[in-house]
C-alpha cells in the first residue's frame, strides 16, 4: 500500500467516526426530548416513568384546584373519570384553565404527585388532545367491562 492510499484510508477513517460521533450526538438529543403521553390510569397502573419527563392529560378534577398562598403555586388533580392523579405548579396557569375542562400538563412524577413545568389547556368548548380523548374513552370502555 503506498502513501497516497494510506491518507485516502485514514480520511475515509476520520470521516466515518465524525459521522458516527454526529449521529450518536443527534440520537442522544432526540431521547433526552422525546415526552410521552399517559393517562391517569396509565400512572396509576405504574406504566408512567418515575422521575423522567411525560405528558399526562385529562379533565380537571371539579372542586381540586387549591391556590397555595406564597400566590404562584397550584395544587389540581387530572383525571379520565376512572383514576385521578395529582398534580403541582408553579407559575401562570393559561386562562382557559378550569375545573371540568381538558388540560395536558408535562413535568415529571415524584412520589406520586405529578409535578408539572407546563400546562396546556384547550383552545375551543370542544377541543381535547387526541390523546387525552383516547385515554378517556379506554377508561369508560374500563369501566363498563368492570361492571359487566
């Protein structure tokens, strides 16, 4: 093999461990910001990952939401009428943010309390999150086999 193979080779080399390194660096990325959706039930069945970031959706719980006084932090609790989860926050909640109304709220589960860093709220009388619909009517399919 002579020289001007040899840097060919070792170029070729160098350019297949940077792709590699960008692509690890990329996936790596995509990962750290990839949130999933669960339902209440889906929490209360475990499925719901323990420290890590996801999204949970529902109705807000009539009569759960409690205003704490230091006057930015709220304490609500989602639910798709089969499980109900609780749920802090801190900061402004968006003005269409009302008890018996759909809401998706993204943070992270500690100790079983949903601690949320952002909440979304519909945007129309009839809007919910696809997923938020889906969870809810898995949960009433639930419940009537349960009772059945």
């Amino acid at each position: 093999m002579n020289s001007t193979q040899k840097k060919r080779l070792g170029l070729i080399a160098g350019g297949l461990i940077i792709c590699g390194a960008a692509a690890a660096l990329v996936f790596n990325a995509f990962e750290e910001n990839l949130v999933f959706f669960f339902s209440p039930s889906q929490v209360a069945a475990h499925e719901a990952p323990e420290g890590r970031a996801f999204r949970i959706g529902g109705f807000v719980q009539e009569g759960s939401v409690q205003r704490q006084k230091d006057g930015v932090t709220v304490r609500f609790e989602v639910t798709d009428t089969a499980h109900t989860v609780p749920v802090t926050y801190k900061g402004s909640l968006p003005d269409l943010f009302k008890e018996g109304k759909g809401v998706v709220a993204q943070g992270k589960l500690q100790n079983g309390v949903f601690v949320a860093d952002q909440v979304l709220s519909k945007h129309d009388e009839n809007y919910m999150p696809p997923e938020a619909e889906k969870a809810v009517q898995d949960a009433h399919k639930k419940a009537r086999a349960m009772k059945e």
